[in-house]
C-alpha cells in the first residue's frame, strides 16, 4: 500500500506541515525539506520546544523546563546522525547547551526561513475526495488563517499538559501546590518545607535541586522500595487524601502538613487541535499508530516521539527518515486494515500494565530505531551503533538509580586509546 498522489505533482511540490519546532519538528524540517515543499507552524517565539527555557512562568509561551535542569541521558543520545555536540562538553548538558545545539542544527540547515512563529495551530482536517486515502488534503488551520497540505508531521510532544493525579479532597486543600511545569527556581522554596509527589526522574532531580539549595524537602512515591537519596529526605508512600490543611499518605492516618506540593505527576495528551475525522482516539495515548507513528487510516499523517522511556533525538530521526520515505513512495506499508491490527497490538504489549504505559520502550527502543534505519536502508556504525548505544542507555539507567545524586558526575565516551568502539567511564570527574 503506498501514498499516490496526483501525478502532476512533482515531489518538490508536494506540500508538508510540520507542527512544531522542538527536536522531532527540526529533524523533520531537515531532511523533509530536502525533497518537499515545507512549513512549519511553532506556537512560541523560537526553535527548541521543551529546551526553550523561560524563567518567567507566568507567561503563556512556557514549557517544564527550570533554571538547573541538566540532562539525564549523556549527550551522545542527546545528538542527530553527524551532528555531534562540541568534544569539551561534559556528558550530561545543562538545558542551555542543548538548546544551543538545537539553534546551531537550525541554522546550518538552514530551517529558520521554513518557520512560522508564534502561529499555534488551532485545528488538523482531513479533506478526503474518495474512499481512499491517496489523494487525502490536510486543511491546517492556525492562528493566522488555513492552508491545505499534501501531508503532516504533528510534532508537538508529551509535555505539554500537566497531570495532577484525582486524589480525594484535593479540591477543598487551601494549600499552595503546583505540578512540576511551574517549577521554576529553587530559591523561592528556601525556608519553606516541601513535598515533591512522584518518583520518577522530573520527580527525584527536583527534590534534589530543592535539597541541594538548603530547602526541607521530602519525597511521597508508590515505589516499593526507597529512592537512593539522602536520609535527611523522609519518603512517604503516595497520597490517598487531603483535607483543608492536611495531607495523608497510604498506610499512615496522620495528616501532615507542608509549606508547598510539587506534584511532578507527568503529562496528559494533548492533541485537540486533531479534527475527529483524524480518526485517532487521543485519550491517555494517541491511537491507533501503525509502528507507533503513521496514522493507519490516513498515511500522510503521523505522529512523532509518542513513547515514552526513550532517547528522543535518535528516536525522532529514524522516524523522520521513515516518514520521508514513506512519502516518497520508497516504502510499502501494508494494508490499512493490516496496519490497524498492527496497531492494536502495540497497545497490548505489556498485559500486566494500563494503557498509559503501552508505549514506554526502554531499551527496546534500539530495536525500534535499528529496524527503522534497515527498512531505510542505513548502515549504522560508530557513534550510531545500536548495541552500543543501548549499552549506555542501560548502563546510565543503573547507575541513575543507584546514585541519583552522583550519576552526573561521571564522564561516558565511547573510544578509548586504540580507538575501537566501547565506552568506557571516568570516575574522577568532579562534582559541578
């Protein structure tokens, strides 16, 4: 099954929307623009999305990125294919160097002039004039007026709508709380005490960036075991309660009382913008997804960096370089009913787990990105070598959990004197 398009059409004026300029709507750009006639629609003023940090959470133009956030994935899966970061970077960034290498990728690709800024859109529908798909339009409609494409790369994230958890009598709690998003800097908590629910990485560094700044900071989580963090931090099980002043915690009837709550609770999709006719169910996971990317019912579409427990610049590459040839007809997919049922077997993977956690990959995310590059037909050595980044995403997972406060402080490079091909950890590096 492939996407035919009208055959006055030359490829280089077939029109493609691209729906966001953060790292899957750059890489997108790219190597779309190489061979399609592009146009990018960002809400906010500049490139980056996630990266781009703004101080002041007040405006409207602001994501869940804080003043000290530094990455916890090391940079060599915090890069696109021959597009390294600079050799005297440390391994784990600050947010600032990854959005400076964000702008140097832009301008050498010279993506800018593809951009509209401060343009959200408002609403994707398809215009289809018959049964199938081949010669399905995209009517994009934004802030300022409609267009119509040939094909759209929805490139907006998972960050962007923050979850706080339904918990009984929250609604009457006259307590200050926040979800993580708002968090911003960690003097405005000193002299306070703080609890930080949730337990996972945005959840731990947090609470490490309060405690490591002189704030009383505890922990509330559902883990089974404690979190490898200092003793002064007490660890609660998860919230069941609240009332006027208080909060109560599973296995435990008294109420405590804190200064503020930072609910670092995760995101909720938020893909409204996507027209009903779209036909994808875009509660809890956008679904159906023919190889968690191509909307099965309309091919021309897809959507990028959906999963989660991934590294999102390889991972949006590959399935920017699938897409494109995709839409250049040099992969078949299957039949659209065949890509359906596909598609429903991506949300029953893990039978043990809700569906919100369907797509978290892991480390089988290399296999992913591994079989996209074959049916791509690239040839992935050196720094591109899946074994070997799966080898130090595994290896940077252990020791993240096993010294969340010290895990940064190690350097990973992947070629030692002889230049063959492994990593390799410095363990003197000192603490920043």
């Amino acid at each position: 099954y492939t996407i035919k398009f009208e055959l006055q059409y030359r490829l280089n004026e077939m029109k493609v929307c691209i729906i966001g300029a953060g790292v899957a709507g750059l890489i997108n750009a790219r190597y779309l623009r190489e061979c399609f006639s592009v146009t990018v629609f960002e809400a906010t003023p500049n490139i980056g999305g996630i990266w781009l940090f703004n101080e002041d959470k007040e405006k409207s133009c602001y994501n869940a990125m804080y003043k000290n956030l530094r990455t916890n994935l090391p940079k060599q899966l915090m890069t696109f294919r021959n597009f390294p970061h600079d050799e005297k970077l440390l391994t784990f960034l600050t947010h600032n160097e990854v959005q400076s290498y964000l702008e140097r990728y832009c301008d050498a690709f010279s993506i800018r002039d593809l951009i509209h800024f401060n343009t959200p859109v408002i609403s994707v529908m398809p215009e289809i004039n018959n049964e199938d798909d081949r010669s399905t339009k995209w009517i994009v409609e934004t802030s300022k007026g409609k267009d119509v494409f040939d094909a759209i790369a929805v490139c907006t994230g998972r960050y962007d709508n923050p979850h706080i958890p339904a918990i009984d009598g929250l609604e009457n709690y006259c307590g200050r709380y926040i979800h993580s998003k708002d968090y911003s800097v960690p003097e405005e908590y000193v002299g306070l005490h703080v609890l930080v629910v949730g337990a996972h990485a945005s959840g731990v560094d947090l609470t490490l960036d309060l405690f490591e700044h002189g704030v009383h900071v505890d922990i509330s989580h559902r883990r089974p075991e404690p979190v490898a963090l200092s003793s002064e931090i007490k660890q609660f099980n998860e919230p069941y309660k609240f009332d006027k002043d208080h909060i109560y915690f599973k296995n435990n009837e008294t109420g405590f009382q804190f200064d503020a709550i930072i609910f670092a609770t995760g995101y909720d999709t938020n893909l409204d913008f996507l027209h009903p006719q779209c036909l994808l169910e875009t509660d809890v996971l956008p679904r159906p997804l023919y190889n968690f990317l191509i909307n099965p019912y309309h091919p021309s579409m897809a959507l990028f960096n959906q999963c989660a427990k991934i590294a999102p610049f390889p991972f949006s590459e590959y399935q920017a370089l699938y897409f494109r040839d995709v839409l250049l007809n040099k992969i078949t997919l299957p039949d659209p009913n065949d890509m359906i049922e596909s598609s429903k077997k991506l949300v029953q993977r893990l039978p043990s787990q809700p569906l919100k956690y369907q797509y978290n990959l892991d480390l089988s995310q290399f296999v992913y990105n591994q079989n996209l590059a074959d049916i791509c037909g690239l040839k992935l050595d050196g720094e591109n070598d899946m074994a070997a980044l799966c080898d130090l995403y595994d290896t940077v997972g252990q020791d993240r959990a096993r010294e969340p406060s010290k895990y940064r402080n190690k350097e990973y490079k992947f070629f030692d004197e002889d230049k063959n091909f492994k990593m390799i950890k410095d363990w003197n590096i000192k603490k920043i």
